[in-house]
C-alpha cells in the first residue's frame, strides 16, 4: 500500500444543502501557499494524496469531494454541470472569502475551475488545469437521439459499481493503466470503495452520475467562459492521453492556445490523462516552475 507522507485532515461542511466532505494538507496557519483542489469525474479528493505529497511543504491543500463523489453526499436523481460552479463558489465563501484564490483541477475538476475563473474571474489569483480541455463540439442536430437516450435511462435504475474485493479493483484499474504502479493502484481503488454487506466492495459513486447528459456539450461557452480568465493559468496536458486526441483539431497547440489566451501549454511526455496518478513527481515540477514565474 502506498504511504502517504503529508497527513489529511478531514472535515465535512455543508453546501447548498448537500453534506460534502473535504480534506485538508499543509499548515492551517501561515502557508506559503494555497490551493483548492478538484478532482476528476468517478475520482475524489483522496487521490490528490500523491501530487501533495510531492509538492512543497510549505503549501496548503484543501481539496472538497464534488456532489455525489467519494464521502460527499449525492442527490440520487440527475447531476447537473453547473451545479459544481455553484457548490465552489460556495466552498470558496465559507472557507476563504476576503480574497482571490488559488485553483487546480483534473479533467472534470479542470473543467470546472477554468470556467469559473471566466466566470467569477476577480475571485481567482492563479490557475491550474491538468487535462481540463473540454470535449468535442456536438451538433444541434443530436439533440432528438440524446434527449430519447435520456429519457429512456430515467426508466431504469442505474446500477451500483461492485468489485469482489479491492485488489480486484486495482487489478482492474492496472490493467486499464499500464502506467499506474501497483501501490497507487491499491490506494486508488481503497479511496474508491466503501465495504459492502456480503464482503464485496462498493464504489463510493451516486451511479446517478452514469446517465447521459440530456444538454449537449456547447464548446463555444466554455471558450467564452475561457477567454475571460484575467488570472496567470496553467494548463498541463499529457502526450499519450486518450482524452487529448478525441479532440481533433480543437486539440492542437494552436487551437487551445486561442481558447486559452493568456494560459502557459506544457505537455508532459510519455503520461495519459490520469497524469497525477501515474508520475506526481512529473506534474509537480511542472507546477512548481511554473509557480516561480
């Protein structure tokens, strides 16, 4: 099992309404920096364990498991996109409201803080997207079949994630990765899974998450949203992410750099897009000379 060396606190708050969990590295008082952390979709705070633990000692972490993620509580009936800008805007009042702050976030957590930061740009200092690029344009002629693919999931019951036990899961998640370590892998699929009744083990993920998105995805917002961020970004990009080429021609240099005008690119070579999990180290340097400009 993977040690960690920077121990988190763990806390709970409530926002808008949900019981959501939140974890919490570095000092309390007197940090050389702080950082709020998103993580990516099925994924939850506790996997950050490995890029704080290789960054400096000196920062301070504080990373919320999203709305139906991890130990936060989840609405069992539709998510919605936007939901997440509203529930950190109201992590950000509770816990650091004075000022602008820091954010970092992976693929969907990516996502969401680069459109915040156009969104609500005076309430962002610095920020950090790994893998946070968006998706591919849909056309509006999709709506009929997405709108009838979601209506026919509604009927359904969406099904709980199981795995026979842990190591089988890890076992799942190295196969599928062939760059995650086995310790890694082991510490991912315990922060993934909560003990289930007949010595399974159960994802820690409202399985109402799986249903399609009934609105197609509108790249042209987010570009928009993108354009207005006045803070220094970063987004970090992985070489062999599969994610990254799904994108055609809205994933070369070019064209991400016009969406993000004033953001520093850095590709990080031989990574996927769970770059955190596969080489902390990697994404930490990257962050850290970027950090010192």
């Amino acid at each position: 099992m993977y040690r960690a060396e920077v121990t988190p606190r763990s806390t709970f708050v409530t926002l808008r309404g949900l019981r959501q969990h939140v974890l919490h590295w570095g000092p309390e008082h007197d940090a050389a920096q702080t950082w709020f952390l998103l993580h990516g979709f099925q994924d939850c705070a506790a996997t950050f364990q490995f890029l704080v633990d290789a960054l400096p000692r000196d920062w301070r972490f504080i990373a919320p498991d999203l709305r139906g993620f991890g130990a936060s509580e989840g609405m069992a009936q539709p998510y919605w996109f936007p939901d997440y800008f509203a529930d950190l805007d109201a992590l950000l009042e509770l816990l650091e409201p004075a000022q602008p702050v820091r954010l970092l976030g992976h693929s969907l957590g990516g996502n969401v803080v680069s459109m915040y930061a156009g969104i609500r740009p005076e309430r962002v200092e610095r920020l950090i997207s790994l893998e946070g690029f968006g998706l591919r344009r849909t056309p509006a002629t999709q709506a009929p079949q997405r709108y009838a693919e979601w209506l026919q999931q509604l009927r359904l019951a969406p099904r709980e994630g199981r795995y026979a036990s842990v190591e089988a899961l890890a076992g799942k998640l190295r196969q599928r990765n062939a760059r995650l370590t086995s310790e890694r892998a082991s510490f991912i699929a315990r922060a993934w899974t909560r003990d289930g009744d007949d010595g399974a083990v159960e994802l820690r993920f409202d399985p109402w998450h799986r249903l399609v998105n009934p609105t197609l995805y509108r790249r042209e917002e987010a570009e928009a949203c993108w354009r207005r961020v006045t803070a220094p970004a970063l987004l970090v990009l992985a070489a062999e992410s599969e994610y990254l080429q799904r994108l055609q021609a809205d994933g070369d240099a070019a064209s991400l750099a016009s969406a993000f005008p004033a953001t520093t690119l850095v590709t990080l070579a031989g990574l996927g897009h769970m770059m955190h999990h596969e080489d902390p180290a990697a994404v930490a340097a990257s962050i850290v000379a970027w950090s010192k400009d």
